[in-house]
C-alpha cells in the first residue's frame, strides 16, 4: 500500500488537495458572492482542463476556444430566453414568434444536449479540415484566432437572435420540478461534473491514447513513422475538448446567471491560456491550481486597487513565467522528476564509463575490428 | 521466382529540376542485409525517405511483398506494410521517458481506438524489458530521451524501431556523430539484428559497412553506380574514383 501511494506523483496529491477545498469553501463560512465567484472558477476549471488536453498535451494553441465554451452558454441562454414566447430583443428586431430552429431549444434537456454535441460536431468539423489538409503548428492558432474573431462578429451582427454585445441573462439553474436549483445544490452540481471531468481527463491522459497525444506534440512527423495516423488523433482530441469546453459553458452561465459576448472572445481565451501557463502545461494540475490562483487574484487585486490591479497581475505573470518558465506545478514536477531519477542518472555516467572500457578492451583484443573502425 | 521483399523499380524524383534519384533500381530479398553507400548528396537519404512514404517520388515505383506502395502515406507504410525506420537524426520524443518512448512504438496499438483500450500487460512490460536490455538502456529507462547522450539516442531509436516488429528495418547512418566507443556498440547491436530481420543500411562510413555489410549498392549522383560484396565493390575502378574525388 505504501508503496501504490508512493508512485503517485506529487502533483495528483495537489489535485485532491484543491478539490478538497473547492469542495469544503461553501462551509468556510464566506460571503455568499465569494461562493457564487468560486462557482463560476470552478466551470472555468473544466474549461481550463479541456484546453490543457489540446494545448498541454497535444501541442495545439487555441485562440478560439471560448467559442466552444460560448456555445454551450449560448444554447442553455436562448433556452430560457424562448420559455414566453419571442423575448424582447427578438421582438424589437420585428421577429414575433420564436424562430422555427430555436424551439427545439425550449426543452432544457434538448439544450443541454446541443450545447454538448453542438461544440463537439464543430471541432470534428474543423479539425477535419485543418488536421487532415495538414495545418499544424502557428498555422492551428491563427486558424483559430480568427474564428473567435468571426464568432464574435457573428454574434454581435445577429443581434435579433443573440441580442448581440448585450448578451444573455436570466439563465436559471437547470430547474428540477419547476424550481431552479439552489445556489449551494448548484455548487456541488458544479464540482461533481468537474471532479468526473477530471477522472476522466486522468483515465484519458494515462492511456495510451494520451500518450500518442504527447508525442504528436514532441515530434509529429516521427509519429507517422511508427504508424500512427497523427491527424486522426488530433481530430478525436480536439472533439473530446471541444464537448468539455461545451459542458464548462453550460456550467458556467447558470453560475453566472448570463452569458455575453465578451465570454467568447480572443481576451476569455487568452485569459484561460495564461492560467494554465502560470499552472503549467500539460499535467491537469496546472489548469486547475493557476485557474483558482488566478481567477481569485484578479477579483481580489482588482476589489484592492482598482484602478492598477491590472498592472500588479500582469508583472506577477512575467515574473512567474521568467522564473518558472514551465509553470508553478511544471517547476514541482521537474523537482519531483529530478530527485526521483537522480540514480539513474549516475547510471548514465556509470554505462558511458564501462562503453570506454568494453572498447578498450575489444581494441587490444580483436585487432581487426579496432582497425576498422579507427581507420575511417 | 518468388517476389522480392522490396522492388524498387526505376524510380526517379525531381526537386525543383535537380534530379535527386534517377531511374533507380532495388531488389533486396528476404533476410538480406543491404548496405546502401555513396557520397555526400548521392540520393542515400532520398531513397529511404522514398520507400518510407516521406517524399513521393516523380516516376517509378516501389513494390513491397509485391504490393505497389508507391506514394501512399508514411503511417500506412509503417504501420499496415511494417517498414521501420531509423532516421539519421537521431529522432525521438524529448520530453517522454526512454520507457514511454518504447511503449508508444510497439506494434498493434496505433489506431485511436486501440489506443484507448491498450494495457500493459505483464506481456508488454517483458517484451519492453527485454528491448531495453538489448540496446543497453534499462537501467535508465525512466529518465527523459533529452537528457540522454547522442550515441545513447541513437540507440533509443534503433530500439524504437525493433519495437514496431518491421519486416524491414531501414536504418539511416545509425553510427553518424558517435564516438568510435559508441559505434563499437551500435555495430554489436545491429549485428544482433541481422539474420532476424531484413535490413537496409544507409551509411557514409566505408568501415563500418565493412563490418556488416553482405551486398553493398553505391550510389553516385542519383544513380546506381555498382553493386555487389564489399571485396567486389573496394575493387571496382569507378567506385575509387568517386570516393577518392569526394573524400
């Protein structure tokens, strides 16, 4: 038994150590509004996993990724934008009945379901065309950066269906029995679809699939060498972050009561990739620890300073990446990795100095041999 | 007579008007070890990269098992027709453990879905064991392939490769950049693989290939300039020729 739990590596006791407290913060005893933000942290955490599994693990920059998680919040918004019949931005636009493709969305379990698969069938789509016509790299970013760019057009140009940069309100939590849920049941939804997430980015990310993953983003073009279809993979991957990026949406606009345009943007993407930076890429705990590190700076520095905060958590991240160029939890792993192998490592000396000897030896013993190779 | 294990039939490419390989001709046999030599810019590389699926050739084609392979991609090379290839790099996953890098070349789990469900069984993790004995990493096997030494890089890779269980090995210049200790090793390592495996060896390096070599094909400016054994090849006028001009 000791043994088992000394295999675990120091970052997966960090992991039951943030959702330990994620888990007892409603009890601490806290405002309830620091309980309504650590809700809506807690959606961002599986948005934060889920661009770690496509840019930690497999290598792919997404700067649209809050697009997926738009969809998600935008499918369960509109869902309780039609509960009345055409709502207000509709009817201002002239549109008096509730357009014909939206009424599915009335029923919040359609909702919910399109705001998972809706998320999910756009990646596939995507990553067909990218990763199959074999656009990698900086190519996959940019790519990426202008459908955020497009998406938010599209949005703010449709005010009549979107009610453009006003956004969503009156998202309710998912009501059971005619009655939302309440916010300290909602909370605990909200953890427990992040920790199965989490189970399940851990179970993926050991597999085998997830190592494949790892080295499509260590050296792609040696992958297909070994017989891997890499562009397959990368599809499956991006497919599978794009349904949780889909799942943290439709998470976090309840938590928030609404969902805007803002929450789409390059900026909402930009802000998750940072976090998992200053985390670390590419071990889940990053995502995780820098989500709840940052997140909670920013409302805390900004409450302080109000007109500089800004400035404060902007030196904060530079010094963090400069000194800890791989992230806070990077760095503990890196500590953890080198402490752990160290024997080895004197192995590795050990085996060069005896390569020398075994040669030496052969060089008196087998003339031939040593002539043909120090006759080159 | 039965097919040949690969057949490489007049094959040519072209980049950008400069004719890297011209109207070349392979026969290699199952079981055969072929050395293929020439100097600098020859074509060595440029045929591996053609038989592996990374560069798709102009004219000509490549037969394996006497199927036609010619210019189908590099994964369904590697994995459905099973050539195996070193490069001369040497090229694996930095950041992945010495193990890790040898588990994900097995054989037999490279569709997404097997990926999925694979374990490693006390099977796989003999198998792995005894790989990495045999390229003398086993001790280190949980360190990552960056902070290994070239010749032991190299050595990774040639393990890589006898993991994907090919039936032919395509080696490129598996002794470029050691030090004459390390080439020492790699040459008792690949002789372990001959007679198990058919093998073309790329190399540069006349004395090594003395070593190893059973057929050796020299090429010269794209083309086939002689083949045979290796006594047959140091006497043939116009192979010194090249040599002594280039080296």
């Amino acid at each position: 038994m000791e043994k088992t739990l000394k295999k675990i590596p120091i970052n997966r006791w960090i992991d039951m150590l943030a959702f330990v407290f994620i888990l007892i913060f409603p009890l601490l005893g806290f405002k309830q509004f620091r309980v309504d933000f650590m809700c809506q942290v807690v959606a961002y955490i599986i948005f934060a996993i889920s661009l770690d599994l496509l840019w930690g693990y497999t290598g792919l920059m997404s700067l649209g990724h809050a697009v997926l998680f738009g969809m998600g919040g935008y499918m369960i918004g509109i869902c309780f934008q039609i509960q009345d019949g055409a709502p207000a931005f509709m009817t201002r636009e002239g549109i008096n009945e509730v357009p014909s493709f939206f009424l599915p969305l009335k029923n919040e379990t359609v909702a919910f379901i399109v705001g998972l698969l809706l998320p999910t069938a756009f990646a596939v789509f995507l990553g067909f065309f990218i990763f199959k016509s074999k656009v990698s790299g900086v190519f996959f970013t940019i790519i990426t950066l202008a459908l955020a760019q497009i998406a938010k057009d599209f949005v703010a140009n449709q005010q009549a269906y979107t009610n453009g940069f006003n956004g969503l309100q009156g998202i309710l939590r998912y009501p059971v029995s005619g009655e939302p849920l309440s916010k300290i049941a909602y909370y605990y939804v909200v953890a427990a679809v992040a920790i199965l997430v989490y189970v399940f980015c851990i179970f993926l990310t050991r597999s085998r699939f997830g190592k494949v993953a790892v080295s499509i983003r260590e050296n792609e073009s040696r992958v297909k060498f070994l017989g891997y279809n890499p562009a397959k993979f990368k599809i499956v991957i991006f497919a599978i972050s794009g349904f949780l990026a889909g799942l943290s949406g439709l998470m976090y606009a309840p938590a928030m009561s609404s969902i805007t345009i803002e929450e789409i943007s390059v900026t909402a993407s930009t802000f998750v990739l940072i976090c998992i930076a200053v985390g670390g890429r590419g071990n889940l705990t990053g995502a995780i620890v820098g989500t709840l590190l940052i997140q909670w700076a920013k409302v805390l520095l900004s409450e302080q300073c109000a007109n500089y905060w800004q400035l404060i958590l902007g030196v904060i991240l530079l010094l963090i990446i400069f000194f800890m160029p791989q992230g806070i939890i990077g760095k503990i792993i890196n500590v953890q990795y080198s402490i752990k192998t160290r024997k080895s490592k004197e192995k590795i000396l050990e085996s060069e100095e005896n390569i020398s000897s075994v040669s030496l030896n052969n060089k008196q013993g087998d003339e031939e041999y040593g002539n043909s190779f120090t006759g080159g | 007579m039965a097919t040949a294990l690969l057949e490489v039939k007049n094959l040519s490419v072209e980049f950008s008007g400069f004719k890297a390989i011209n109207n070349v001709n392979l026969k290699i046999e199952e079981g055969e070890v072929r050395v293929l030599i020439g100097p600098n810019g020859a074509g060595k590389s440029t045929i591996a990269d053609l038989i592996t699926g990374k560069t798709k050739p102009t004219a000509g084609s490549v037969f394996f098992k006497g199927v036609d392979i010619t210019g189908k991609s590099p994964d369904e090379i590697a994995g459905k027709y099973k050539i195996g290839r070193k490069f001369q790099g040497p090229n694996v996953f930095d950041n992945m453990t010495v193990y890790r890098n040898i588990e994900i070349a097995l054989s037999g789990y490279t569709t997404v879905w097997k990926s999925l469900f694979y374990r490693r069984t006390t099977e796989i993790k003999k198998k792995i064991k005894a790989l990495l004995e045999q390229i003398r990493l086993y001790e280190i096997r949980d360190v990552m392939a960056t902070e290994l030494s070239h010749g032991q890089r190299q050595w990774l890779e040639i393990g890589m490769v006898i993991a994907q269980n090919p039936s032919l090995i395509i080696l490129d210049e598996p002794t470029a950049g050691m030090t004459a200790e390390e080439t020492f090793k790699t040459g008792e390592m690949i002789k372990e693989l001959l007679g198990e495996h058919t093998v073309i060896v790329v190399e540069h390096d006349m004395d090594f290939v003395r070593q190893i070599a059973q057929t050796v094909t020299v090429l010269h400016q794209g083309r086939v300039l002689a083949e045979g054994t290796f006594e047959e090849i140091e006497k043939d006028p116009q192979v010194i020729q090249v040599y002594l001009k280039d080296d």
